[in-house]
C-alpha cells in the first residue's frame, strides 16, 4: 500500500488517502504473537464484509529472503476491533500506546492537510505581488518557509533524508515542524500583500518563529 507518511516505529502511517493505518506484521511483533496467527485472526473475524472490506486492505512486505508475503494495513477501528480480545497487562500497555499514536497521527494529519489546502492560496498571493512571477518567486517564498523549519531547503532536506526529487518533504516533518510550517505559511499569505519586500518578509517571519517557539515552551513547561 502506498504511504503518504512513512511507517514509525509501531507500523503506524498514513495512506495516500489521509487515512492513519497500521501494519499488521507491526502488531504481531509488538504484541509478541506470530504473524501467521495474526492473520487468521483478521480472516476468522466475527466482522461483517463491509466493516472487513473497510477497515482492513491487504497488502504485503518482503521477507529476509526477499520473498514477497501478505500483511493487512488496519485503520483504527480494524486495529480496535482485532486487539480488543488480547489479554494482559502488558497488551494492554500496548493498546494504550497504539491509541495514544493513533491520536497523534490524526492530528498530523488534519495538519497536514491544513497545510496542503493553503498552499494555493500563497501561489496566487505570490502571482499578485509579481506582475510577470518566474519560477524562482515561488521556489525563495517556499524556501524562506523551508529553511525556517528545518534549517534547509525542500532540496537539501531531500538529499539529507532520502526523499525522491520533487517529492513533497511535508510528510517527513515531525509534528511540530509542520505545526509551524502551517503556522507560518498562513503568516506569509498575509505579509505577501502588506509587505513585498522579501528580506522584510523574513525579519518578520523569523520574528514570529521565535515568539511562537517561546510561547509554546511557556505552555509545556
């Protein structure tokens, strides 16, 4: 199955559809069960086919031997259903971690698309400050934004971290990163029309980077 937002360190990820799923193999490790017992599981569920055809797609992985095997990608109803038969303190020590990530994940997520439904929205305010924009009018506005989140721009994150090229680096941020990317992008489709001076823009942008950083270290402390 195809991710939007790679597998963490449970099998939890996003699918190109936002949808936050799990990997079944993941579960099975986590929960100290063998795969193949997983499976069966999920066939032998008492579920109707709708709720099994919604809430768990197959899919597949290959092994140590390079052998392509089967695995499910579950949502969190799927996840939910399956495990809420396994017993003992400590699958229930899991269950609260998969619930509490899944709830991390989905905020990601509307994030995300927050993040995604705006961008639009800083290409046409960029069109209207340059009466003839060329392409490097969107690429230093993106950057400016970039190299505030993470230090670098989209094409060196790229290159630090693997990224095909033109791949968008927004899923490989971590919460807080794109928390201010969101933050910040909607910050600079406003000053796009009051200040159209880019190294203004930055002072400004900086700024509001630092205030927002204290501001929410106050709150966590």
């Amino acid at each position: 199955m195809k991710e939007l937002i790679p597998k963490d360190n449970y099998g939890i990820f996003a699918d190109i559809h936002d949808t936050v799923r799990v990997d079944s193999l993941y579960v099975a490790q986590m929960f100290n069960k063998r795969h193949d017992d997983v499976l069966k599981s999920i066939r032998n569920l008492d579920c109707s086919e709708e709720f099994r055809l919604r809430n768990f797609a197959e899919s597949s992985y290959l092994n140590q031997q390079g052998k392509k095997q089967p695995c499910y990608a579950m949502t969190r109803d799927g996840f939910t259903f399956l495990v809420m038969g396994y017993r003992g303190k400590k699958a229930a020590r899991f269950k609260e971690a998969y619930i509490r990530r899944f709830n991390q994940m989905e905020t990601f997520i509307r994030t995300l698309v927050a993040t995604r439904k705006d961008y639009p929205l800083l290409t046409e305010n960029i069109k209207l400050l340059h009466e003839n924009p060329k392409p490097h009018h969107f690429s230093n506005e993106c950057d400016l934004i970039n190299r505030l989140v993470t230090g670098m721009t989209a094409k060196e994150f790229r290159k630090a971290r693997g990224v095909k090229p033109g791949a968008s680096i927004r899923p490989y941020l971590d919460e807080e990163q794109i928390w201010l990317m969101n933050t910040l992008q909607k910050a600079d489709i406003g000053l796009l029309i009051s200040e159209p001076n880019y190294e203004a823009r930055k002072r400004h942008l900086e700024w509001y980077k630092t205030k927002l950083l204290a501001q929410k270290a106050g709150r966590a402390s």
